[in-house]
C-alpha cells in the first residue's frame, strides 16, 4: 500500500536547503531503502514509501529521543504525518491530515491516517484510535472548498457554539484553538473566500491600533450548524 509521510514545522517556518537535507537524512536513516522525497510547498517535506517499511522500520523506531534531536538542531519543534492509501492522492491527501493534526500538539509528534480513515496518534504518548467520518455532504463540500480537515472544522464549530454563535474576531478564535493569530487569519479567510462566514463590522480598543474585522456566519450555514450532528 502507498504510503506518504508529511514532515515540516509550525507558524509558517520555511525549510532551507540545508533544513531539507538534514531532514531526509535523518528520516532515511530510519528506513533501509531509497525513499522518493521532493518539497511539497516551502514549508513541508513529503516522502513516499510503503505501508509495510512503515510499520516495520519506521514506527518501531519513532521516539521522543529521535524527535527531541531533530528539534534541538532545527530550533523547533517538528511534526509529521503519515498516510496510507490505495492510490498516491489518496495516500498523500491522507498524510496532509495527520500532519495537520499533528500541528495541534504544542511539542513535536507525529499522527498516522489509515486508508481506512483511522487517526491514530499522537504516535509519541498516550495513542488513541479514532475514524474520521464526514456526516454531512454540505460538510463535505465546506472541506473541499476551504481545504481544510474535519477535525479542524470540528474545532471552529465548537468555538461558534461556545460563542453561542455570536461575532467574533480572529483573536478570540485564535485563543480558543490555540494557534498563531497569523494561523487563524488564514483559516478565517478561507471561511470568507467560501462565503461560510461574512464581515459583521468592525471593533477597535481605545481608538488604538487599526479596526479589526468582526465576523459572523451568514445565516443559512448559521442553520445548518445548528442543526447538524458532528
């Protein structure tokens, strides 16, 4: 079975040169064949292989020991995702996942996404097991249009009811998810550019600094949360 591997930081650290070949040393150093490698964008590294070289050289050999290193050299914390799957996409799409989920964790770690939709992670602690199903096709289509996971969706709709679906701003949702401001920028613009949220107005402290947008869900995806089961 097709099997990519996700490796790259947090908060838009770009890779250099040297970061890239330090890297896919150390992640060939755990798994005794050629791996095909290549930069996925300017901030992750992607490199494939096969399911049974990861469950017998590459897992039984992950460690906090192993990470803590390549953290220390980089000045980083590093995460990784790995997925599996009967075709390169899927294989591919599914590693992106369990790299993002992996981002969520304050320390390095690693996730891994079976072609079953099994997330399994995080891969360095207490494991858990859990299948990631979208219950709704609207759902499905917001992840596609965002490009986002649904454990990522999950989490902005629980912060809108938490809210209890009143405005908000990219602050609060970045203090809620525990992520960069930057971060939550970027995933409230999607949501903007996907007409999931709109602009509600605008708020400004003290006159002090520039106004900050203030969004809000447009009112039929509004309904839709409301009425869906996650």
């Amino acid at each position: 079975m097709i099997t990519a591997i996700y490796v790259g930081f947090n908060n838009d650290m770009m890779i250099n040169q040297s970061m890239y070949r330090y890297i896919t040393q150390k992640v060939q150093s755990m798994i005794h064949q050629p791996l095909h490698t290549h930069m996925k964008t300017h901030e992750t590294i992607v490199f494939y292989t096969t399911r049974g070289m990861i469950e017998e050289q590459f897992l039984p050999k992950i460690n906090r020991k192993w990470l803590k290193g390549l953290q220390q050299t980089l000045n980083s914390p590093i995460y990784f995702g790995i997925g599996y799957g009967r075709e390169l996409f899927e294989a591919e799409e599914h590693a992106k996942q369990a790299f993002q989920a992996a981002q969520m964790r304050k320390k390095s770690n690693g996730f891994l996404l079976t072609d079953t939709k099994e997330l399994i992670g995080p891969l360095i602690g207490q494991t858990e097991h859990e299948y990631i199903r979208t219950y709704d096709d609207w759902l499905n289509q917001f992840l596609e249009k965002t490009n986002t996971t649904l454990k990522t969706m999950k989490r902005f709709i629980e912060f809108i009811q938490s809210n209890q679906y009143q405005p908000f701003t990219v602050r609060e949702y970045a203090a809620f998810a525990n992520v960069t401001v930057r971060t939550s920028e970027r995933f409230i613009k999607r949501l903007y550019d996907a007409r999931i949220v709109c602009i509600y107005g605008q708020e400004q402290k003290y006159n002090q600094g520039r106004p900050r947008h203030v969004y809000t869900l447009v009112d039929h995806i509004e309904n839709k949360f409301r009425h869906m089961a996650v």
